[in-house]
C-alpha cells in the first residue's frame, strides 16, 4: 500500500478497494467518487484496524446517511445491552454507530463493537478521557486527550469527533454574546471548562498537527465537532455558531493539506426558515466538506417526539446540503434510549434522508418510490411489503384489521379509489352487488 489515507490515494489517483465498493453500492461512477474524495467533497471513513468495515461513503453524489448514537455511561452501564442496540441499528440499515461511552468498561465495549460492526464507527473521545485517565478535568493534560484519540484510534475507530473549534477567540466570542441555553454539546462543554480551569488554549486546537499525525497514520476521519451548536431556536445561527465554524474551516484545510478526511458537524435546534441557509453557509465556510447534522430540532416543545422534529429538520438539511444525519429519538432531552425508542428515531430518520435524496436527484432514489407505486396501483400487497422502509410493521398493520375484499384494505373496502379504476379501466362494474 503506498498511500496512508484515502484521500492521499485519491490524490495519487488511486482509486482504492473501498472506493470501488462505494461506488458500486452507490451506483456512481468510481472515477468520480475518487475526485471527490481527493476534493474533500467525500469520505469514506474507514479505520485501517475495522476489519469487519462495509465501507460506506458521505458527501457529494451520494446518498444521505444516519447515524446512530449508543453507548454505556453511570446510570445505565449494561454493555450486554448497548450491544443489543448496536445490533438493532445494523438490521436497521444504519450506516454510521457513534459510541458515546463515557463510563464504565469503555474500552471493552468499543473494541467488541468495532469488532462485530459492518457500519462505521464513531467516537467522542474526549468523553472517555476524564474515565481513562481517572483525574479531575483541570488536571487533564494537553497528552492525556490525545493519549486517548491514539487509543481509539488503534482500536479501530473510523472517525472521531473532535471539539477543536472552541479555541480561547470563540469562548471570547461568547462570553460577549450571552446565550439562552450556553453551550450544550457534551464535549463541547468539557473542552470550554478545561480552558477556563486552567486558562490555556484548547488542547485539540493547540495540538491539531499531532492529532492529524494520529489520524494519518490510521486513516481515522475527523468528524469536526460543533461545540457552539445551537441548544434552542433562540441561539440559532448566532456568533457564537458562526465564530467557531469560520474556526472548523480553517482546521479543514490544515487536515487536508495532510491528507486527512474531514466532516464538518452542525446544528442543533434552528428555525425552519434558516436551516437552508445555514446548509449554505457551513459550504461556503467549510469549503464543501460533508455536513453532518444533529437534526436540526425545528421546535423545542416537543419532548417525547423529538424523532419528528429532527426529522423534519433533518430532511430540509440534507435537501439543502447536508450529506450525514445524526438520528433522534423519542427520548431525546428525557432519558438513554430503549430499543423501541431506537427503532423510531432510525426509522424517522430513513425516511428524511431518503426524503432528501429523492429532492436531490440521488441515483435510484425516486425509482424506489415508483416502484412503490406500481405495486400500489396493481394492489399487489406482497410487492408493498417487500418495498417497505418497514416490511414488519406494514405486514403488522394489514393482519390486525383483514379487509372483506382481499384486494382492498379496511379504510375503504370496496369503494377503494384505486380497485375501482382498475375495474372501471378493464370495463367492470366495481360496484356491482354480490
């Protein structure tokens, strides 16, 4: 192998194994997958340590993906369990599994689950940090954070999310402009408490070459997290937001001039009116890299159906520009996840992306849908459930209320719309008595 990462390769004018793969699944041409990828414009997060990787590809041309957050931390520490939900996103077609751990048996849960997931893999290492090291934070030093990036990345991370954007000028930025709900990203808020502990500069961006020596040694894609993200609609696209993405795209081009792939995260709670617009703008900023978004969450009144608001934020995102959903789920704001909760947020946020996608002109996006509607017009139900997001829950719903006439179902029976045309059209009276 004479390239470090995928995006030296694509450079070279390699086109990689795993780019091969990605274009065939994607049905695109692998020769421009390659430009992209050497662009910056794609990813193909793919740790040289997965081996049991699918390769899958985020950014130009393609199509949107989501991603899952799972995880053990103090109050539910079952990893047994967390496992079962990394197990259900991967019968659910996730493409991504971020492992938020922060507690407990990290190490062991993440290298079980690099081990067993085809999808990629995800990390916010600075969560694991404070347990790995067993110290206060203020105690923390600048290599204690990237002694556990390196950790995460030989056990086989595909990319990590890394809070390098909230230096010493954008934690002055919002200190002078006061927020509603301050800073809400996790990470986000233990990198700004780090700095005001010890009044230095943020580790990841003081020390962002080494990290990138990191990265390019495991070919590790750097998921650029947005410390400053909006926590409400009233801290939408605010200067604290755009301070600290002006910040990402700089760090952008200084991870590519050392061939390391790049992901730029989002918003966060924002107002439909200004999710285009910021899709524009984190473009413009970050030079075209993939835009991964955590929704947006179009309200904040919605606790117990959080999965539909970022769903419909999430759509407009990606039909603006995004490339990578973050999924939310029902529990959001309220408690860790079930299984339950995991299978509606994963499915609310299939049905954005694909939403999305079709918007987009994405390769074979639409034909699903006609498809659909074929099966639909010739009432072949077998045909609807195979084509289904959810094959089980269509079959479920249609054995629970079984219809008189086979070919209908039980919301309009015999005066269905779309029996009755067939009829009609083949000369039959549809409403002929028995």
């Amino acid at each position: 192998m004479n390239y470090a990462t995928q995006m030296e390769a694509a450079r070279k004018g390699i086109v990689t194994p795993e780019m091969e793969a990605v274009a065939r699944n994607e049905k695109v041409d692998a020769e421009y997958l390659r430009q992209s990828v050497a662009e910056g414009k794609a990813v193909i997060p793919a740790n040289k340590n997965h081996r049991s990787l699918r390769p899958c590809g985020i950014g130009r041309g393609l199509r949107t993906k989501i991603n899952v957050n799972l995880g053990v931390s103090k109050d539910c520490c079952d990893i047994g369990r967390e496992l079962e939900k990394a197990r259900l996103a991967i019968e659910l077609q996730t493409d991504a599994i971020m492992d938020l751990s922060c507690y407990g048996k990290t190490e062991e849960f993440r290298r079980r689950l690099v081990e067993m997931s085809p999808a990629a893999v995800g990390t916010v290492p600075v969560y694991d940090a404070v347990g790995f090291c067993n110290k206060d934070l203020k105690d923390m030093s600048a290599g204690d954070f990237l002694t556990v990036v390196e950790k995460h990345a030989r056990d086989g991370v595909d990319f990590m999310t890394i809070h390098a954007g909230i230096n010493l000028e954008a934690a002055a930025r919002f200190r002078k402009n006061p927020r509603l709900t301050n800073i809400v990203s996790r990470g986000g808020s233990l990198i700004f408490a780090w700095m005001e502990l010890n009044g230095r500069e943020n580790p990841f961006y003081e020390y962002f070459d080494d990290l990138l020596e990191i990265c390019r040694q495991y070919d590790v894609t750097i998921s650029l997290g947005d410390a400053c993200r909006p926590g409400c609609l009233k801290d939408s696209t605010d200067a604290s937001q755009i301070q600290e993405l002006i910040v990402l795209g700089e760090l952008t081009k200084r991870a590519w001039e050392k061939d390391v792939q790049v992901i730029i995260e989002g918003p966060g709670h924002m107002p439909l009116n200004e999710i285009a617009p910021n899709m524009l703008l984190e473009k413009k900023l970050c030079h075209g890299a993939p835009f991964y978004v955590l929704g947006p969450l179009v309200t904040d009144v919605a606790p117990g159906y959080d999965h539909i608001t970022s769903a419909i934020g999430g759509a407009i995102a990606a039909a603006s520009g995004a490339d990578f959903l973050c999924y939310v789920t029902p529990a959001e704001h309220l408690r860790l996840p079930t299984l339950e909760d995991m299978k509606e947020g994963i499915m609310a946020s299939r049905i954005a992306a694909h939403a999305a996608d079709i918007a987009k002109g994405i390769p074979g996006a639409r034909q699903w849908d006609d498809d659909m509607s074929e099966a639909r017009r010739n009432l072949d139900w077998e045909r609807m459930f195979s084509l289904a997001l959810d094959p089980e829950k269509a079959r479920r719903y249609r054995r629970e209320s079984r219809p008189e006439n086979e070919d209908s179902c039980t919301m309009c029976g015999k005066m269905c719309a779309v029996r009755n045309m067939n009829m009609v059209l083949d000369g039959s009276d549809p409403l002929q008595a028995d």
